[in-house]
C-alpha cells in the first residue's frame, strides 16, 4: 500500500493517511488501491507522467 511502502511525500499519500484516519483502514485501502487504478489508467491512455506534487509546507 502506498501508505506505508514510502517514504516520500506525495498529495496521494497525504490523502490516504487522511483518510485512513477519517473511515478507517480496511475502506481507505479499497479507496486508494481505486484511485491508484484511476491514475494508472490515465497514464496508459494519454502517456502522461505522475506527479509526486510539491512538499506539503509545515505550520
């Protein structure tokens, strides 16, 4: 699960860890495996490259 597997920081990953923390593991895994299905389908189709986005900014 990208959650755990890296270190690196990414807008998916902040998203997971959100909403693992929101509906719990079990839902949060289905809804990242899905959305990573999504990405990786658009990729395929228009050749494009992922972006890990910018490093979230501490407050």
């Amino acid at each position: 699960m990208l959650v755990h597997r890296t270190k690196r920081w990414s807008t998916l990953r902040a998203w997971g860890l959100r909403l693992m923390k929101r509906i719990g593991v079990k839902k949060a895994k289905v809804a990242i495996a899905r959305k990573i299905a999504v990405i990786l389908h658009c990729i395929w189709t228009d050749g494009t490259e992922f972006e890990w986005g910018s490093e979230a900014k501490m407050a």
